[in-house]
C-alpha cells in the first residue's frame, strides 16, 4: 500500500470504455436471436459463423437505442456514418474482424454528470458513442486442458461508450459506471447485468507527478465483472504504478486483467496500436443516413430520465437529496413514485413510506416493485388517510397496509370496516386519559417530580386504551395538560 504523502504527488488519470449489449430481440447483423442462458453454440447461423458468401444486414433498432443513448448524453448525433472492420484473430471472432465504427462515429461529445469524492457535482466528458458488434466468450475454467469456446455472444450489438480522460480517482470511476448502468437501465437498451457480461467495462489508467505536464504511460485494464470490481482494480493499478515508478522503473503501454479473488492486476499482452487493427471501410453494409425528423421523433419520445428526476424531486418536491438518490435508483421505483404523486402531494410521506414499508415488503418477498400488490392510488389513498388525521402513522402501517395488500379494497374502507377512524369525541378522550391516569397512580407521581421522559410510558398506556383511534399529537397534547394539572 503506497503511503498517502507519496501517493499525493501523483495526479490520476482515468479514462473508461464502458460496453453495453443491447436489449435487441436478434443480433446486430443477423436474424440470431440474442438471448442469454441458453446452451452454448445455440444461437448461431452461418451469418453468426464467419461463413464464406454470408451478408449482413443492419438491425434498425440499435440506431435507435444509440440515438436514445446519445440524446440522453447531450451528444452530438451524426448523420451521415459507415461502418468499418477491425480485424483482430481470436478463436471467439468467427469472421476474423468485427464490424464496429472508427471514423464516423454515431454520437459525439455529450457528457454523464456524476459525483465527485467530495458529494459535488462533476461532468464528465465523453469522446464518442458507437455501435459494434460482440465477439464469443472464451471459458478457460471448465476443460483442464483446453479453452472452450461459446459463440452465442458473437454478433450480439453493443454500444461502446468512451470518456474523456476526466476521472480522477476509483471512487469517481465507481460513481461513474453506476451512473452509464442507471441510465442504460432507464433507457431500456441495456439490462446493466455485469456480472452476466451485458454491461462490461475497460478502465485506461495513468500517473503523472501533479506539476507534469505530459500524460504518464497508459495501461488498460480488462475482465472486471461488477462495479465494484472496477474500483478495486483501478485502485490497485494506480498503487502499482505509483510504487513502480517511486522504484525507479519504468512502465509499459500494456493490457491487464484484473484476478477478483486476489485482487491484483496481471498482464495479458503488450497494448495494441490503432494501425494493428487494420480499419477498413466495411464493404458489406451501406453508408449509414439519419434525418433530423427521426432523431427530433426519438427526442419526443424519451422516457423520464434519473437526472431530471433528481432535479424534481430536490428542487420542486423539496425532498432531500437522500430520498431523491434513493428513489431515483431503480426506475420502476421512480415511475411507482410518480403515479404515487399524481394522487397526493404529500411528497416526503409519499417518499418514506415508499422507501420504508414498501421496499421491506419486496426485499422480504424477494419481488420488484412491478410485482407490488398495492397500486399507486391506493397507496396515495393510504397517505391521504393518513395526513387528514383519520388514522395515525402506527395503524396504518400495522393494521391497515398489511390488509391492503392481500385486499383490493381502499385504505379508507379497510379503516372502516375495522372500526379503525380516529375519534374527535373530547368526551372518549378524557375518559381515556382518566382510566390511564387512575390506572398507574405511582407513575404520575414520578412524572410530578420530574421524570417528563414517562411521557412515553403514558402515551403507549392511553392508545391502548383508546384503541389508537385518537390522533397522536392531540393525545400527547391532552394527556401532558392533565399531568400538569
């Protein structure tokens, strides 16, 4: 572990080349259906295969979901593409190359906003945005001998999304890769499953003493199968240069894998240059033209998105920034939210019962919020019930939410029939307050001398005997009034 007064020497530079498969029903050049989990070697044809006199043909809908992806990044879309080869031979590339862009890229610029190590806002800049295609998947630890090769993956269409070298440390790369998996998830292109390979992520990482003026040398570090992964990795590459050149030794441009178990990084091969891919314009596939009007008919039809959510709820909900992060995590929660909202504009009860009783409910059942039996506008109902003082917090949390949910019924006629409505009769309440009082004479005589804090002894004792059908502050009010007397 490098000491903290070396290691502040050194400005960190982070690039990330984050891949997302996307959510097509077939592969990006071929009708092969791109699916995950089924049998090896399945999902292939001879298009799939490399075969000689094959021709591929362009899936429409990954022009769309990069065109979603780049206006959501504030990128510029370019109109006018073509598709190139890059050829590289490894046994899991069937064609020997694989057809992506190089030149022409389909989005450019744009940025992701994340947030720094210090909580505050940071954007970072993305160089471009292109479509590619996957190659298969190597498994090397399942024959002793030999490497096994699946082909299922090959051909199924991805989106690489390449920064800037803007990220400075592991924690922003963490915060940056939830960020691309959040939105990708929102956009519905991409499942961000890392841990089954559908949202994969190559960190380019460098030193440089901070009164340097030229980049230190850059190595890439590959196979990181969860964000967490890439932290790691990224935390100890950035130790082992730091340490490499503290001992006076030099550092190759070279690719890495990072070994999760030993939390190491090891190196795989020295880095390739551009010219070793050898791009050529690819013959089989037309240039590539999109209009202003389908790019502007996308634009219209793009879906809520984490950001602007956040901006809503902090800023015109004045929900604190917790609950928005909270809320703003899973889109299913956020669009659950939102139809919450258009029956009640009590935003904060709205966000804390959510996030309370509504997530132990999905995490005890092990379901997602689509699955939740009580909709949007009954829940609304609930906290509705709540705010206009017909019920407390505590029964409707212990009486009446465990009813509705194996009920249809509203919250309203659950309190009803359960004879559950808060009384306003002064007359039932002083009787309460009397048969409490009569009831534990050595207490009030502790509370007389002093002991306040049993406040809560006699408030527990009153709505037993109520039945919880007086509003809790009104209680607390009149049973301290008759103390006090």
């Amino acid at each position: 572990m490098i000491d903290e007064t070396v290691r502040a020497k050194y400005k960190v530079v982070i690039g990330l080349e984050v891949h997302a498969q996307m959510l097509t029903a077939s592969k990006a050049y071929s009708s092969d259906a791109n699916r995950y989990g089924d049998a090896p070697n399945t999902l292939v044809s001879p298009i799939t295969l490399g075969h000689p006199g094959t021709l591929p043909v362009m899936n429409e809908k990954t022009i769309e979901y990069a065109i979603r992806l780049g206006l959501a990044c504030s990128c510029h879309i370019s109109e006018h593409q073509h598709f190139a080869r890059k050829n590289y031979f490894y046994p899991d590339l069937p064609k020997g190359y694989q057809i992506t862009q190089d030149k022409t890229p389909i989005c450019t610029g744009g940025q992701i906003i994340i947030r720094d190590e210090h909580g505050n806002e940071k954007p970072v800049r993305l160089t471009r945005i292109h479509m590619e295609e996957d190659a298969g998947k190597s498994i090397h630890d399942i024959d002793v001998y030999d490497t096994l090769v699946d082909l299922n993956r090959a051909g199924v269409p991805l989106l690489e999304i390449v920064t800037e070298p803007d990220i400075e440390s592991s924690q922003e790369a963490y915060n940056y890769v939830t960020e691309v998996r959040k939105l990708v998830r929102y956009l519905d292109i991409c499942d961000g499953n890392m841990e089954e390979g559908s949202l994969r992520c190559d960190a380019n990482i460098s030193v440089m003493l901070k009164d340097a003026t030229v980049y230190g040398t850059k190595v890439e570090v590959k196979n990181m199968n969860s964000i967490r992964n890439v932290q790691r990795a990224i935390e100890f590459e950035i130790s082992r240069q730091i340490e490499t050149l503290e001992n006076g030794g030099t550092l190759s441009q070279e690719t890495r894998a990072f070994d999760a178990l030993k939390g190491i990084t090891v190196s795989l091969r020295t880095k390739e240059a551009a010219n070793d891919y050898r791009y050529f314009p690819e013959p089989d596939l037309p240039p590539l033209h999109i209009h202003q009007a389908a790019i502007d008919k996308l634009q219209a039809s793009m879906p809520p998105l984490p950001r602007a959510l956040f901006e809503k709820y902090t800023q015109t909900l004045n929900l604190s920034e917790y609950d928005a992060y909270n809320l703003t995590d899973s889109k299913a929660i956020a669009l659950y939210f939102e139809q919450v909202i258009l029956h009640t504009a009590q935003y904060k009860a709205a966000a804390n019962w959510i996030m309370g009783e509504v997530k132990s409910y999905l995490n005890e059942q092990g379901i997602e919020i689509e699955a939740f039996p009580i909709d949007a506008l009954r829940l609304a109902g609930l906290i509705n019930l709540i705010h206009e003082g017909k019920v407390s917090n505590t029964i409707a949390a212990q009486r009446i939410f465990p009813v509705m949910l194996t009920s249809t019924e509203s919250a309203l006629a659950i309190a009803e029939s359960l004879d559950l409505i808060q009384t306003t009769d002064n007359t039932a309440v002083e009787a309460a307050i009397k048969l409490v009082l009569d009831s534990n004479p050595a207490e009030v005589a502790r509370y007389k001398n002093g002991e306040k804090q049993l406040i809560g002894f006699f408030m527990g004792q009153f709505m037993k005997a109520s039945g919880g059908k007086v509003d809790p502050k009104t209680a607390n009010q009149a049973l301290r009034n008759a103390l006090e007397q």
